[in-house]
C-alpha cells in the first residue's frame, strides 16, 4: 500500500457494525409489522357505527396506570444505559432489573385486564381487533423483557462492559419501540375510543 492511496483516520466518525444496521432493519420491520393493525383498527371504527361495540367497558384509568409504568420502564431503561455507559456494571443491573420489573408488571396487568374483558375476540369485530392489537403489543413486551433479562444474565458474566454494549443498544432500542407504539395503542382504544 503506497502512501498516497492511505485514508487518513483522525476525525472520522467510527463506522457503525451491521449489529446496529441489523437493529434498525428489525425496528423498521417490526414498525411495518403494527402499521396493517392501526389500519385496520382507524378503518373498522370508520365503518361501523357503534364503535366500541356495545357491552364493552374498558378500565380507563387501569390502563392510564399500566401505562404510565410502561413509560416509567423507559426512563429507567434511560439511567441503566447511562450507567453502562459510565462502565458503572451494578448501577445497571439495578436499573435494569427495575426496568424488567416494570415490564412484568404491566404484563400481569395485561394477563388480570383479559380475564376481566366482558368480551372475547370472536364475539365482534371490535373484540377481534382489540385482542389482535393488545396481544401482539403483549407479546413485544415479553419478548422485550426476556431480552432485557438476557443482556442482564450477559453483563452478570461480563468482564468488561464493552462486550456487551451492542446487546445493550439493540435491546434498549427495541424496548422504547415497544413503548412508544403502546402510547399510540393506549389513545387509540383507550382516549379516542
């Protein structure tokens, strides 16, 4: 290599892994993958005249709880990241077990809010698209805290926390995804009904 065709590297911006193009290509999906069932939620309420379907009764201010931990979850998400990046390995894991926490609770909440419905995802369109919309939030969210708990069971067995900050990223990003489509959930069955 000639001296000429060397590239310097002082002030460049680090180039970015395909971990975290992976990551992003992910999100981008998983974005793609609730877009059809706010469609088809916006376009059934559209066309049916008693929207939600009578009988249906939904715990507002449950929700407005449930979700307010969920939203919590991202702000402890937010130190615990700090404190990886600080190199601060217990200040993390203790964040980010409240945060996994956080995420069990608002599941249980899920799980005690399905056995109380008056009404099942066959009974009407609503409920077919209540249950399809919130189930598939559900199943993020414990996909989302058994990431969570893998990146804590890795940095438990970490020796230097930059081994698992790629885990780190890609599991933060994914978990205020998650949030943040459960907020537009949260205004669409619950605020605007």
């Amino acid at each position: 290599m000639t001296a000429a065709s060397r590239v310097p590297t002082a002030g460049r911006a680090p180039a970015r892994s395909t971990g975290q193009f992976g990551v992003v290509v992910f999100l981008a999906s998983d974005v793609m993958l609730f877009a059809p069932f706010f469609a088809a939620y916006l376009l059934l309420r559209s066309t049916n005249s008693l929207w939600p379907a009578s009988g249906v009764e939904l715990d507002v201010p449950r929700a407005g709880a449930a979700t307010l931990v969920l939203i919590a979850s991202s702000f402890t998400l937010l130190v615990a990241d700090r404190a990886h990046a600080r190199g601060d390995a217990l200040a993390f894991r203790r964040w980010l077990l409240i945060t996994i926490l956080f995420g069990l609770g608002f599941l249980a909440n899920q799980i005690a809010e399905y056995a109380t419905l008056p009404f099942a995802a066959d009974d009407h369109v609503y409920g077919s698209i209540y249950w399809a919309l919130t189930g598939l939030h559900a199943a993020h969210v414990l996909a989302g805290v058994s990431c969570l708990g893998l990146v804590f069971i890795r940095s438990a067995r970490t020796r230097s926390a930059d081994e698992i900050t790629p885990w780190v990223n890609g599991a933060s990003l994914f978990w205020h995804l998650v949030d943040v489509i459960w907020i537009a959930v949260f205004l669409l069955i619950w605020v605007l009904q």
